[in-house]
C-alpha cells in the first residue's frame, strides 16, 4: 500500500509517518524504482502498536524499539520461556491438587491486591476453564485485561468486562500447560506448570505437573510477554499488556507483607482440596 493508505488505515499524518522513517527507520517500505514508497499489511499492525504504547505512556523511540524487536512467531510455551530467561526458578514437581490450591491463592491476592492487572491463565482443556469461570469473571470485572486459553470447541465471542477464550490449536504445547500471570505493578504473580507425559491412568487430583511459581517481578514480566504474544498471535490485540511488560521503568519488589498473605492463603487452600 502507498504511504497515504497507511496513514488512512492508522490515523498518523503522512508528515508523521516520514519523520519517523528519517529519525527512526520506521515503518520501513520497500521502494519502487521511481522511488515511491511501499508498505504490506504488517506494517499497519506494527504502526498501531507503537501508537497504543505511546498511549499507554512509552516515548517513540522505545516504542518502536519494543515494537519492532519482537519476532513475528512468539514463543510456543510460556513455561519453556520461564525456564530460559529464569535459569535460578526451580523447577518443583507437584501434585494438581497441589497446583489446584496454589492457583486459587494467587487468583485470590490478584483480585484483593491488584490493581487493574492483566491476566492470562492457560487450561489445557475447556472442561478445565468452564469449571473455574465464574472465578475468572470476577478476576475480568477488576482487570485491564483477561485473557483465558485452551482448546475450545466455540470460544465465546468477545464481550466487555468478560475473559477472552483463546482457542488452543491441538499442536500447540500449551495444551500441556498450565499457567496464571498476574501482571500489575503492585503485586506481580507467575505460575508456569507442564503436565509430565505417561499419566493417562492417574487419577486426576494425582497427575504431576514441573511447576515454578514466582512473585520476582522482573521473572512475571517475562511470563507475561510470553503469554501476550502468544495470544496475539492466535489473533487478539494484547498490544496493552505487552506496553506494560516492556516498560522501562524498574518494578517495585514484592514485600514481606504481601508474600506472607499469599503463603497463608497457599497453606488454606492446600488443607482444603485434602
């Protein structure tokens, strides 16, 4: 498409769209021989990215810098992604009770303590999801953004104040994961969980998942990037949550208060699902 079209489809001026090719080199076009300028459908996904960070408060430079440093196939396992960019999280096997338990705490902290976070919780399966959506529409009425994942047969179209369903294609690894990230500057959260293969005949409160969980907010920033990617490349905008994990300003640490809190809720649940 031409550079006015572009300026049409995204609402950034012409002038706008040059200036930033000169300081920035972007967006790139390809150039004809007459020298005219050239632009493909990816680039209109990428302008609008850059114009939602810089909504959300990113200079230009870092957003075009965010926007064009992410690679056009996310990663296919947020829990693979935790264990490369946090090599010193241990891996804990656990039971799903366990898991179960775990799961519920952070859910719980994340709707007391959160303010306006973005959510991702991956489910394997749809029967999974369905269970535990009520908790999840009441997680979705105080969050920027909720995103639920698993291998729907019908997701639910879209509606405010509702999680998002993603469907899972069968292929895709996250269907043997299981994972919740809460992505809020005030109480960070990250669990990332994979179901160990051969277990078709363990009952089901007994099948053991590699877990690591994590309050570090530098690790649940890593999750989180993992996990809107990955949703926006199965085709919704998380243009929002990925602003907030790129944002260059250092996160607030976790204190001792919050992480008692969670503890405790961990220990209730536990004694409850045994």
């Amino acid at each position: 498409m031409t550079i006015g079209e572009l300026a049409r489809r995204t609402g950034v001026a012409v002038g706008t769209l040059r200036m930033w090719e000169s300081r920035h080199g972007f967006p790139e076009a390809v150039r004809l021989p007459s020298g005219h300028r050239r632009y493909d459908e990816r680039t209109v996904h990428l302008v609008q990215q850059v114009q939602r960070r810089q909504e959300a408060g990113s200079r230009l430079e870092a957003a075009i810098g965010a926007v064009t440093s992410i690679p056009e196939i996310p990663p296919a396992s947020v829990y693979a992604e935790v264990v490369r960019s946090q090599p010193r999280l241990v891996p804990q096997r656990l039971r799903k009770s366990t898991l179960l338990a775990l799961t519920w705490a952070l859910e719980d902290e994340c709707c007391a303590r959160a303010q306006n976070p973005w959510m991702f919780g991956a489910f394997q399966d749809e029967r999974y999801y369905r269970k535990a959506q009520s908790r999840w529409r009441d997680l979705a009425r105080t969050a920027r953004g909720a995103w639920a994942l698993g291998q729907f047969t019908e997701p639910a179209p879209p509606s405010p104040g509702e999680p998002v369903e993603v469907h899972l294609p069968p292929s895709s690894p996250m269907t043997r994961e299981w994972s919740l990230v809460c992505l809020a500057p005030d109480l960070p959260a990250a669990l990332a969980a994979w179901e160990l293969p051969g277990q078709d005949r363990v009952p089901d409160g007994d099948r053991l998942f590699e877990s690591i969980w994590t309050l570090d907010p530098v690790a649940v920033r890593d999750a989180a990037r993992c996990a809107a990617r990955l949703v926006s490349f199965l085709g919704h905008d998380t243009d929002s949550a990925l602003a907030a994990a790129d944002d260059p300003r250092p996160p607030a640490a976790v204190d001792l208060e919050q992480a008692t809190a969670l503890f405790n809720r961990v220990l209730a649940y536990v004694d409850r699902v045994r």
